[in-house]
C-alpha cells in the first residue's frame, strides 16, 4: 500500500501531522515522515512507532502516493525538484506555503498539486484549512484532503487568490489574538492585584465563550455588544474606547500583511520563472 508522506517536521508539519493521527484521519502504518534534522523525529517515533521514518527523500519519494511538503519556504523548491524525480506517476503533492503560487510549483512538477493553508489551533481541532487545487487533482485527491482536514476543523476551498486575505483571518490570526489577549492582560496586571494565573484563568474562558456564542449564530458581533454592554453602563465606555482605535488598528495590519505577503509573492514567482 502506497504512504502519505511528510516532508519537513517543524512547526507546521509537525502539528499537522500529529493532529491527522490525533483525530483519526490517517492511520499511522500509512504515514511515512521526513525531516532535514532527523534528530527531531526521535520523540515522535516512540510516541507513534507505527509511523515510517523515511531514509531519505527519494525513500519517501518512492513509497508515497500523495506527499506534503512542510519544509521552510525557502527550501520547498528543491525538495519538490528532487522528490519529482521519484515520485509515482499520479502522485498527489501538497504544499502549505501560502506566497508560492500553484502554476511556480507547476513548473517543477506537473502532476496533481493542491496548495492548503494549514493553521495552528488544528491541533485542538479548531480553526479553518484554507485549500485549492490546480486543475491536474482529481476526485480522490480533493475527496482525501476534505475528509482528512474537515477532521481537524474545518475546511474552505477558495480560489488560489482569494488565500492572501483569508490566510490572514485564519493561519495568522491566531498569532493577533494572542497578541490582543496578551495585551489585554498586561494591562490589567496594571490596574489591579490579580496575577497572570488569575487572569489567564479570568481572559481565556471568556475569549473561548464569547467565540463559542458567536458560532452559534444566535446572536451576531453587535447583538452581542448590545446585550453586555448596556446602555451607560461600565462595558460601553470600554466599547466606546475600543471603537476610537481598533478600526484603524485593523486596517493597518491588513496594509501591512498585504503589501508585506505581495513582496514575498513577486519574489517567489522571479524564483520560479512565473513573473
Ligand atoms: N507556522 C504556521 O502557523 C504556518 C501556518 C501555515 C503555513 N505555514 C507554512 O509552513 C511552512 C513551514 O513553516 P514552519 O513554521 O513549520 O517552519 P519550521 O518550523 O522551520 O519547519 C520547517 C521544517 O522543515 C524541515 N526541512 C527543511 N528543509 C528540509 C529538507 N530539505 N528535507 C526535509 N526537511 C526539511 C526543517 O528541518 P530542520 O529540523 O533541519 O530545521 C524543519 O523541521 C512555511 O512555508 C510556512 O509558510 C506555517
């Protein structure tokens, strides 16, 4: 039986990895894993021995029937080079960088390729898997990748150029809204006697809670602002500071993301001769 593989074990591919098993979306004699450093696997492979850990590229090359390459930006074009050369006719590649475009990776390989941007927090089994697919996938491609993702959260196909403002609202955001909670909590260890337990303990439920009720859909952002915040009451002079400053705060980072993953993008496409 051919293997799923796994190239690259940091981060990204790392949590991905482990939650596809976690939520029973690949079993684990089907996986076979690759990483530069094979030090890093040495954890994993106690923990989940029924995982293969490949001798090489080209091993993993050679066993996998659909391969996702989770290597670092910078290093996904020779991976994908040399792993061309190996793979099966009608093997099935994933990348989950974002700034490389589908018809850069066409270049260098011409089968079947689905771009998916992964996130973080699938690792709890929350969050959204951005995916899109170029023309060469096929039905149990696309079939493989919703029913394994849609496991670890959910997942929304969308075309290649509408990912560079989604991937910010899912891949990224969960970097903001730490951000934001963190700040939140600074400022109160200011304003009063609690310590970082106590309002960790205080900010995190609550933050869980607020986003539990709005999935519901039974209320929406300013019903809900509404309800807590009453009129002249304490929560709407908050509200009121929040919508002096947040709405440019917000517009900002958006430039910023844009124009930074815009670069990075124009930069990727010289690379691969796809200016
Ligand atoms: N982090 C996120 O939240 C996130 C979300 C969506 C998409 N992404 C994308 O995911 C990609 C990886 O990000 P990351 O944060 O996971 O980076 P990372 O932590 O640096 O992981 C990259 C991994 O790839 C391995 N690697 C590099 N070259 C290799 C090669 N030739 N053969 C085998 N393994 C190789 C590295 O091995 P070593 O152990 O030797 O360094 C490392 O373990 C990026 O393109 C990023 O844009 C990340």
């Amino acid at each position: 039986v051919s293997k799923i593989g796994f190239v690259g074990f940091g981060n990204m591919g790392g949590t991905m990895l482990r939650a596809l098993l976690k939520y029973g979306a690949l079993p684990a004699n089907r996986a076979i894993v690759f990483n530069r450093t094979a030090e890093k696997l040495i954890e994993f492979s106690n923990e989940y021995p029924e995982v293969e850990t490949a001798a090489s590229l080209a091993d993993l090359g050679r066993k996998s029937e659909r391969v996702f390459v989770c290597t670092g930006t910078k290093e996904v074009k020779a991976v994908l080079s040399e792993l061309a050369g190996y793979l099966p006719e009608e093997a099935h590649v994933v990348t989950i960088t974002g700034i490389i475009e589908l018809r850069g990776l066409e270049r260098i390989y011409g089968g079947s390729i689905s771009k998916i941007i992964p996130t973080m927090i699938s690792e709890v089994g929350e969050g959204v898997t951005l995916v899109s697919h170029n023309r060469k996938v096929l039905p149990d491609d696309r079939l493989f990748i919703n029913t394994a993702f849609s496991k670890l959260g959910k997942v929304k196909e969308i075309s290649e150029h509408q990912f560079d403002l989604a991937a910010d609202l899912t891949s990224c955001a969960p970097a903001f809204y730490a951000e934001i909670l963190h700040c939140y909590k600074q400022a109160a260890l200011k304003h009063g006697d609690l310590n970082e337990t106590e309002l960790n303990d205080l900010i995190i439920p609550t933050c869980l809670g607020t986003a539990r009720l709005l999935a519901q859909g039974m209320t929406d952002y300013e019903g809900l602002i509404s309800r807590v915040a009453t009129r002249g009451g304490v929560s709407e002079e908050g509200v009121k500071i929040l919508r002096q400053s947040m709405p440019e705060i917000f517009d900002k980072l958006l430039d910023v993301t844009i124009s930074k993953r815009a670069i990075l993008k124009k930069q990727m496409n010289k690379q691969y001769g796809v200016e």
